[in-house]
C-alpha cells in the first residue's frame, strides 16, 4: 500500500470522537490562534491585494472572505483566509517539519464546511486531519524543502489541503489518492523573497489551500494523479527536497502519535527560527536591566544559533542589519534581537515601515555576532543561548531550552487570549468569541460563526 493510500485511509475514517481529547484542545487553540491571526492580517497589504484580486476573479457566494460582506467561491475563499492567517508570519510552525500547519488547512476546511453547509465538529475534524498531515509531511524531510530553496508550508500544505477538501466532499480513497497525486503538481514555493522582503511568502499558504481545494475538485470529477506523489521517483522528496526523506515516518502511529500536538504558536510576529534566540535575548537583557544598565551600553550580543536557522534569518549578515520591508525584517535575527532590546517587547508594529527605519536599532543589530554550530535536530526545535556584553566588561546570560509557545513550554489559555484580543479591529466582543471557539463542535453551521468573524471586525 502506497502511503498516499494510508493517508487517505485513515483520513476518511476519522471521526471527531477518535481524537484524544487532550488533542482536540490543542486543535481548538489552533483554530483560535489562527482565527486571531487572520483578523490581525486584515490590515496588510497583502490582504488588501488579495482581497483586489479575489473581487476581480471570482464569481460565487459560496463562501466568506473573512472579516468581509464579500462572498466568493470555495478556492478564492480558501486562498483569501489563508493569506489572511499567514500575513503577519504569526501564525503556528510545526517544528520537526517546518510548516505552518494551521493556514492552508483551516481555511480549506472552513471555506468548504461554509459552501456545504457543514456543522463545526464536521470542520474541526476535517481541519485536525489536515493539521496532522501537513506535520508529518513535513517532518519526514526535516528542512529538506527549504536547503531546496522552496517552503515546505506550500509544498506539503497543497497536498494536506487536498486531503481535507476529499473528508468533507465525501470523496472515496481512491478519489482521495488522486486528489493528493494531482496536488503533488501544485507543490512548490520559492524562498527567494528571503533575498528582496517581498510578498511571496505570505502567498504561499493561499496557493496551497487553493490548489488543494482545486485537486480534490478535479478528482471528484473523475481526474486522476500518480498514487506514488510521496515515495515515487518523481514524487515530491525526490524531485523537491535536498535531503532524504523517511517516508515510513509519514504514517507510523498514525491515530495514536499525534504530530499535530507537537505545533508551536507563535508569541512573536516573526520567524520561528528567531524565537528561541528572541527568548534567550529576553533573559539576558531583563539581567541587564535589573542591573542599571541600558541599550546604549550594550557591546555585543552574542549567539548561538541553529545552522539551518542562521541560513534563513542571520545570512547573509549585512543584509539583515537593516532590513529595508517589514518582512525583511521579521526574517532578520540581529534586527528583531535589537528591537526586543530597545522596545522590550516585539508586536505588530514592531516591524512597520516606520519602525523598522529607527537608526538606533540597526546600531545595536550591527552588535550582533553568532556562531552555527552542527546540529542534526530540527531548527525550530533547538535551544537558546545568548551572552550581552556591555561597554564597561560584564556579561549577562540567557539559555531556553525551547522556545515560548513550543509543546514543551506551551502559551496559557489567557496568553492565548490576550493575542487574540489584540489583533480584532473590534475588541468588545473578542473574548467572548475566543471562547466560543472551544466549544465550535457544538455548532451546526460553521456559517453561523463566520457571520461572527464579520462582526469583530466592525
């Protein structure tokens, strides 16, 4: 059996009761961090020029766009939301597979419970299998993706979509199989955006969604795609990762090892790759301070960091000393590390076009210096360590062993909370929606709480 066929095997069985109820909490605060995430997301550019984009291609009201009167159709809702959930690069990373597990698959998952007219268990379900998949696709070829130059989180996303979109159409496996196989073509992702700060990346998610949602739409109707998409010869390890996959490990405890439970959310809006060293950063400057001293004494900041990690948000050096877009930034370590030390916090507007042109903090961000020592484990999941030294000779350490947010060190239910408050345009009713969430299978139509969404917006 190929593996494709276990996924999908397992997939359509699952029910919402089959899931560990420690897990099914864990999906629900992923619904709500994503939710919140996307709410934050409204106020971007990228949001914008996809919001232009869907109103000029797409001719249904399926579906909503979130934090929108505007309907559109299944995939040009699905593309819109996921954007929407990625666009401050805070929404969840899964570690071991280096994906963003929650956008290509909720917005999938709610764009077609919307369309027809699924309650909230048959989404959440639907949204947890997607979750699970995109996980271990992911981790089968830790950072293989991006050594390739492409991003996982689209890569795999596109093929997980496809898997939600065949559960709640009520696809048979082998309609399930093909929908994977013709996702497979759609997988891709360029990083380049790490060499310009441009837009791309939030793209990414929405193509994923999309294309899944597209894939499962054509197998429905009888297209077909290759069954070996995973393990073939030209299945997506083999063509689009530089590193050799496990492909048993996509499927060994399935239903009982639960990868999904294994996604860390974010407290920062940044890259992943930074936190640990973001929270390391924390620790020795709240020593510094406690001790008189100020961001002006600071001589150096020195680092240890992943060497996947330092490829993406140290490398190459000159060029994240002073970031010249916003995301640029929140893919700069040195920067973001200055920025947490001058505004004691790193939030939305820490990486705006204003804030990111202070020259105060691209002079601490040229203090910083790092070393990249071997490391096998997975980027995300490694630990922090930072020593600042200041002018006049002492020497304050930070050491984390994971970073906020992580399985390990998990974000409260009111941390949660306050996120999700934080990012609504409309705050009164937030907390009161963010609990609402964890009782979403409960509700019989998904529909009834996009209206919702709407209203937090107003």
């Amino acid at each position: 059996m190929t593996t494709a066929r276990e996924l999908a095997d397992w997939a359509l069985a699952l029910t919402w009761q089959g899931i560990p109820r420690d897990v099914q909490v864990i999906v629900k605060e992923h619904c709500a961090d994503g939710l919140g995430n996307a709410l934050g997301g409204l106020a971007t550019d990228i949001a914008r020029a996809a919001a232009a984009t869907v109103k000029q291609t797409g001719n249904s009201d399926a579906a909503s766009l979130w934090g929108s009167a505007q309907r559109t159709s299944v995939p040009s809702a699905a593309f819109y939301n996921s954007i929407l959930i990625h666009a401050l690069d805070f929404d969840d990373t899964h570690a071991g597979g280096l994906v963003h597990a929650t956008a290509p698959t909720l917005s999938t998952a709610w764009a077609l419970g919307e369309s027809l007219n699924k309650s909230g268990e048959d989404v959440i379900a639907a949204y947890a299998i997607g979750l699970e998949i995109i996980c271990r696709l992911g981790s089968a070829s830790p950072y293989g993706f991006h050594s390739r130059g492409l991003h996982a989180t689209q890569v795999c996303g596109t093929i997980a979509s496809s898997v939600v979109a065949a559960k709640l159409m009520g696809l048979s496996v082998d309609q399930t199989v093909n929908a994977m196989g013709i996702a497979g073509s759609f997988s891709g992702g360029l990083l380049e955006f790490l060499n310009t700060g441009s837009s791309t990346k939030q793209i990414h998610p929405g193509i994923a969604a999309q294309a899944g949602i597209t894939a499962a739409t054509l197998a429905s109707h009888g297209a077909t795609g290759p069954e070996s998409v995973l393990e073939g010869e030209y299945g997506i390890y083999k063509s689009l990762s530089s590193r050799e996959a496990n492909i048993e490990s996509i499927t060994r405890g399935l239903g009982s090892e639960w990868q999904c439970a294994q996604i860390t959310i974010k407290p920062y809006p940044a890259c992943q790759l930074s936190h640990v060293t973001l929270d390391a950063v924390k620790v020795a400057w709240a020593k510094a301070k406690k001790a008189g001293y100020m961001p002006s004494d600071v001589e150096s900041i020195n680092a240890i960091v992943h060497p996947d990690s330092a490829k993406i948000v140290c490398e190459p050096l000159v060029d994240k000393l002073e970031p010249t877009t916003p995301y640029a930034a929140k893919f700069s370590l040195p920067w973001s590390a200055a920025a947490l030390i001058i505004d004691g916090a790193l939030i939305v507007t820490t990486f705006s076009d204003t804030s990111i042109s202070r020259n105060e903090v691209s002079d601490i961000a040229k203090k910083f210096v790092y070393a990249a020592p071997e490391n096998k484990a997975p980027a995300a999941s490694a630990s922090g360590s930072v020593s600042i030294s200041t002018k006049d000779g002492q020497v304050f350490k930070g050491e984390v062993s994971a970073s906020s947010g992580s399985p390990t060190n998990r974000l409260s239910r009111s941390a949660l909370a306050d996120k999700f408050i934080a990012q609504c345009p409309n705050s009164g009713d937030a907390n009161s929606f963010f609990e609402e969430i964890f009782q979403i299978e409960n509700v019989a139509d998904i529909s009834t709480v996009s209206a919702k969404i709407t209203y937090l917006t107003r």
